[in-house]
C-alpha cells in the first residue's frame, strides 16, 4: 500500500513538473503574434496616433495577405476619428482579431 502511495506522489510530481516546464497556449499565442502589430495596438488604446499609424504601417507592409493589409490602412486611416478610449479600443479588437485568424488559419500543421 505504501509502494502504491508513493507511486501516486512520483506521479503527481512529474505531472506537475511537466505542468511547469512545458509552455502553455498562452506563451505559444503571443509569440505567435508580431512585435509591430502590438506595439501599435498598444499606442493606439493609448491614443498615441502618429506612434499607432508608425507601427501599424510597418505591420501592415510586412503582411502577404491583401485583406490584412486593408484592414491595417483602414484602421490608420481611421485614427483620427477614433476620439474615445472606447472606439480605440474596439477598433485595437478587431485588428487583433482579424490577425490572430489570418495566423492561425494559415498555421502550418507539419513543419
């Protein structure tokens, strides 16, 4: 009984320790996402327009994808409209939402 107690111990901490070491979604979807993309986002819930567009711009120039790229000139287009912290952020939301789709739809399965 006490051999079988002490196996279920071991296990729980290697389980744990695995639990630990091996990163989680979370660490694998924001590597998945560009430094530019979130720098601009960032700027632009900040209300920093000229350092949005600046960011966003570069993003968007390194995007393949034409529907990304519009939706990128749009939401620089659009800055100086976007006058609350409530439309910046919705409009930080969909960009951040239309690019996380567009990486994990085009996610390579097999390397």
């Amino acid at each position: 009984m006490k051999t079988l107690s002490r196996f279920r111990v071991l296990l729980m901490a290697i389980a744990a320790a695995l639990l630990l070491t091996v990163p989680g979604p979370p660490v694998a979807l924001a590597a998945a996402v560009d430094a530019d993309l979130e720098s601009g986002l960032a700027y632009l819930v900040a209300g920093n327009n000229q350092l949005a567009a600046l960011y966003l711009a570069r993003y968007g120039e390194k995007q393949s994808d034409a529907q990304i790229r519009r939706q990128v000139d749009m939401t620089i287009a659009r800055l100086d409209s976007l006058t609350t912290a409530a439309l910046r952020e919705q409009a930080a939301r969909e960009l951040q939402i239309i690019a996380l789709h567009w990486r994990f739809r085009n996610f390579p399965v097999f390397p």
